[in-house]
C-alpha cells in the first residue's frame, strides 16, 4: 500500500503493487469478516469467543482507516501537468 502511495505520487505505472494490494485487502476482509461472525454467533455457548471478536474487530477497524488514509492522500496528491507538444 505505501509502494503504491510512493509509486502514485512519483507518477509511475503502481500496477504491480496495485493490484496485489486490492487482492490481499479483499481476502483478508473477508476473511475477518467470516471469522467475526464465527466468533460472536458460534455454533454452542463455548465456540463462541467475544475477546477474539473484539480484538479482530479492533484490527478490522485499523483496516479500514488505512483505506480510508490512502484514499485522502491519493485525492490530495499534486495532478500531473498536462504536457504540451
């Protein structure tokens, strides 16, 4: 996600660590998303674990206000020049 922000801002091709960076950010939501509901509607009363949904919640919050973080910075980078020629 920084390589891309660096990447963005220098007004080279971020491709390549773009689009790795959208896949793991959606595997990974998903993942937590899963597991959250696993954690706080458990199949039986000891299945279920309200610390481990607290904590995954808490890192799923810091996921989202990195996106959030990258999002502002990328609107507030300088726009490219238009070249003339």
């Amino acid at each position: 996600m920084v390589i891309s922000v660096y990447l963005y801002e220098k007004r080279k091709p971020i491709w390549a660590t773009a689009i790795p960076f959208v896949i793991m950010v959606c595997l990974t939501g998903w993942a937590m998303v899963y597991n959250l509901r696993d954690f706080l509607l458990g199949s039986d009363y000891v299945s279920r674990q309200p610390h481990l949904f607290v904590i995954g919640a808490l890192v799923a919050l810091l996921e989202v206000w990195m996106i959030i973080e990258v999002a502002i910075h990328i609107k507030k980078a300088p726009k490219p020049k238009a070249q003339t020629g």
